[in-house]
C-alpha cells in the first residue's frame, strides 16, 4: 500500500469516528448532562493514554511532573472545545454543529495568512468568500425551519463558535508544541487537565443511577473516540500532506448527515431528528467547498 493511500484512510477514519460522534454525543445526553459526558471522555482518554505509556515508555510521564504552561493553555483550550462542541449538540443539534464547527479550520486559515503570514492564492481567498456566504446561507435557513426553538438554536451556535475559536486556539499553540515535543506527550497533559478542570462540574449521582450496558458501552467509546481519532489523525500526517489531510477530515459533516438522513427514514426514537431544508443543505455544501479551498489545495508533490 502506498503511503499517500495510507495517509488517507487514516484520515478517513478520524473523518468517520468524528462523523459518527455528534450523533453518539446527542443520545448520551439523554443519560448525563453536558460536563458530566466531557468529563468522562477526558477521563478515560486520559488512562489509556497513561496507561499505554507506563508500559510502553515510561519516560514520557515525566511530563506531569512540570508540564510547560504552554501545555497547559492548549490544555485549557482543548477543554473549551469539548464543552463548546458538546452544548453545540445539546441544544443546536449534530447537523447544525458539525456545519458551524467547521469555522474552526476556516479561522486557522485566516490567523496562518494575517500573523504567521502564510501564502494566499486567489483560491484560499475564494474560499473563505464561499464559507462565509455558507455559514449566512446554512444559518439563516436553519433559523427559519426552527420555529419553537429558536434561543436554542441561537445559544447553541454560541456555543459552536465558540468550540471553534477555542479549536484554533488549540491548534495555534499545538503547532509550536510540536517542534518541541512528541504529540503523545503533548497529549498527556492537553487530555489530563480538563479531568481536573471540569471535575468541579460533574454530577457523579448520574453514574449511580440505573443505565442499561449500552449506554455505559456508549461512554466508554465515546473516550476511545478521542484517542483514536488523535491517534489517527497524528498517523496520517506521516503517510500524506497536511493539505490532503485536512480536505479529508473536513468531509466527517457528510457522514454525520448520511447518518441522520437514515435515522429519520428508520423512524428511530433516540432524539427528535428535524429535517434539514433543502437551502441550508446549499449553505453546508457551501461551507465545506469553502473550508476545503481555504486550507489551501496544492499540487502533488513531486
């Protein structure tokens, strides 16, 4: 296999585990609440993550002992994601929040051209211009179909954007962490942290209450979900370019509509599934074509 096609099936994997993770967060809700289900993600990535490395190479626990404070910022972040993304789907929905977060890609475009002066081509400008006519197009659209919820809707995108200014964030600091540091190590505190951050939060009663197996087997992959899908992505990166990559990932809001669309010709009860209108369907396209030509499209390596 070659190594541009193994870069790409590893990012299409963290696309598929992302697509499938906005609706998988929507019915754990129906169990815990917001802080209580970032928590427990966190958590169980967290001992995997440590536990692998006591094992594997014990040296990179080191780390905990005194962590960069840069780490610990793109620990912070990565937390505001979390929860960001998480009350996205609370009170938005998967669809409109797998739509909205990808401002978060399109904002790390603009902040590599304005302050790491990166190069812009007619065609990354073409597509932050179609992104942002997307996002107008796909809210706009949204906010007239939701007829009984609109704060929810509107509070919801709060958050989304949110989640997405923190991503950048994140993705920011990240990028120097990773000229000094393993991202494994990286890791290590930016999974870490936010279990004593949102530990205030949690309402430990819920895990005493009465939940069938799937629903705990549902919260443990949820945790998985996050090592994985890092994991993953991290891998990709050796095998293919960032730019393949990042067009890629960018696709997991059409699964996660794919998804949707079958639930709702199931007729499935785990949450109530609205139909999307056919306008903000364009926007959501018009966002993807645009976060796509935004991260910017370089030819094939020679």
């Amino acid at each position: 296999m070659q190594n541009q096609t193994k870069g790409v099936l590893l990012a299409g994997t963290t696309a598929i585990l992302w697509g499938v993770l906005a609706i998988a967060l929507k019915v754990s809700l129906k169990h815990f609440d917001a802080y209580t289900v970032v928590w427990f993600r966190f958590f169980v990535a967290s001992i995997i993550l440590a536990g692998y490395f006591a094992i594997k190479q014990p040296e990179l626990l080191k780390i905990y002992k005194k962590p960069p404070w840069m780490m610990l910022l793109a620990a912070v972040l990565l937390g505001g994601n979390y929860i960001g993304y998480m009350q996205g789907v609370n009170y938005a929905g998967p669809a409109v929040t797998q739509v909205v977060i990808q401002a978060g890609p399109v904002l790390l475009g603009l902040i590599g051209f304005l302050f790491f002066k990166e190069s812009i081509n007619a065609l990354r400008a073409l597509g932050f211009g179609i992104a942002a006519i997307g996002f107008i197009l796909f809210y706009v659209y949204q906010l007239n179909a939701a007829i009984a919820d609109k704060d929810e809707l509107i509070k919801g995108v709060a958050w989304i954007l949110f989640a997405a200014c923190s991503w950048t964030g994140y993705a920011v600091v990240n990028k120097r962490l990773v000229t000094k540091w393993p991202p494994h190590q990286i890791n290590l505190i930016v999974f870490g942290l936010p279990v004593l951050l949102f530990l205030p939060l949690v309402n430990f009663s819920q895990f005493a209450m009465p939940h069938e197996p799937w629903v705990w087997l549902l919260m443990v992959a949820l945790g998985l979900n996050t090592v994985v899908a890092y994991g993953t992505l991290s891998a990709s990166f050796k095998y293919a370019e960032a730019n393949r990559i990042s067009i890629v990932i960018t696709m997991n809001p059409i699964i996660t509509f794919l998804l949707l669309e079958v639930l709702l010709l199931m007729d499935t009860q785990w949450f109530p599934i609205k139909e999307v209108p056919f306008m903000a369907y364009v926007g959501a396209a018009l966002v993807l074509v645009g976060a796509i030509l935004a991260v910017g499209i370089k030819g094939k390596a020679k």
